[in-house]
C-alpha cells in the first residue's frame, strides 16, 4: 500500500485524497478544534476570495475530491465554504499565503500547460497538482498543495455547522454515521450497519443544528 501522504507514484483521485483521511483522528470530523472554531460557519461580512480566486480553488479540491459514482465532489461537498468560513474567523493568518498560493498555482499552470489552471482539462490538472506534489514546481507551491488539501478533508468530512459536508455527504462516503449521545441494544449489535444519525452537534447559521442549541445535549 503506498504511503497516502504522497501521490508520487499515484495521480491525484478521490480514492488517494480519502485514504488519507486516516490521518485525522475521529474527533477531527465532528469537534471544534479551538472554542473559536465553533463559530467558523458563521457568515462572514464579505468573502475572503475573489471570483477568480474562488474558481480557481474550486477547481483545485474537485480534482482532489472529484465527483463521481460515490458522491459529489468537493466544492459541492460545502469545502469552498468550509475554507472561506475559516479563513474568516479562526485562520485570518493564513489567508495571505492562500491567496497567494492560488495566484502561484495558475501561474505555474499557464506556464507549463498554456492555460488557466480551472480551464485546464482534467488531465492537464492532475499533471499540474501532480507536478507540485512531487515537488517539481517550488517549495512554496507543495506548502501551499498540503495545506489545501488538509483543509479539503477538513471540509469534507467536518460537522456540518462548519459549512462543509453538506447534507452529510461526507459522513456518507466514509460510512460514518455520526455521533450519538447514546446507543440502544439495536445499535451496539455487530450483525448490521448503524442507521444513520444526522444531526449536526454545533449550532451553525440558519439553524443547522435541528435540536436548536449549541452543542446538540
């Protein structure tokens, strides 16, 4: 099994992308990693992205998460979301390098593919991400590379008050059921899969969280 941290060997799919998503501890996809973070749906005064900038991460996490058989892809997933709400409440920090990092990925792309990274085609952005993965872009661009890809599974499969895994997409696909409080005898038995629990555990805008309080107890 190759080492999912890196796609040298493997083109950049959905498959390599959720694989590493055993990397992040079970707590990860369902608590706030900061008190601060709780509130990082909340609506933000303006986005932090511009129309371009949008486009082109968008066009960025869908060739990590792609939509397919198995579910919808990334941005559809609520990740654009997810990193805009972010960056604008509890990683305000970031938000320069990602910006720039997004103006130095479509520069690279124009340079060796003749084009805009979001007009590429598939193929030609995979080789492009492919290319900075493996570090034969710069330094800066595979910093920029991990980080996205992070907050990509962050955004797939976070509650979903934080903006991302819209409609439980995420939780679907891993076959993750989400937390519950407690667990009857129907549940704790091995035989067949848990149903289902779909209710966000934090309180985000528009009431996503339908027990209406702040925590989900």
């Amino acid at each position: 099994m190759k080492d999912p941290k890196s796609l040298t060997e493997t083109p950049v799919t959905r498959r390599t992308v959720i694989a590493s998503a055993t990397l992040i501890p079970l707590a990860a996809l369902t608590l706030a990693p900061t008190p601060a973070a709780a509130q990082a749906a909340a609506p933000a005064a303006a986005s932090a992205f511009s129309t371009d900038q949008r486009r082109i991460l968008a066009a960025f996490v869908d060739r990590l998460v792609p939509k397919d058989e198995s579910g919808p892809s990334a941005s559809e997933c609520g990740v654009i979301e997810y990193i805009d709400g972010s960056l604008a409440d509890f990683m305000p920090k970031e938000k320069p390098a990602l910006l720039q990092g997004l103006m130095a990925l479509n520069a690279y792309a124009a340079r060796t593919q003749g084009s805009a990274f979001a007009d590429l085609s598939a193929e030609k952005k995979d080789a492009v991400l492919t290319a900075v993965d493996t570090n034969k872009a710069t330094p800066e661009l595979k910093r920029f590379f991990d980080r996205v890809r992070r907050l990509t599974l962050e955004g797939m499969f976070c509650d979903p008050s934080y903006g991302g895994n819209k409609n439980f997409a995420g939780w679907d696909l891993i076959r993750y059921p989400g937390a519950k409080m407690a667990v009857g005898p129907e549940d704790q038995r091995m035989k067949t899969p848990p149903k289902p629990y779909r209710q966000a555990l934090y309180k985000g805008p528009a009431g996503k969280n339908p027990a209406g309080d702040k925590h989900g107890h």
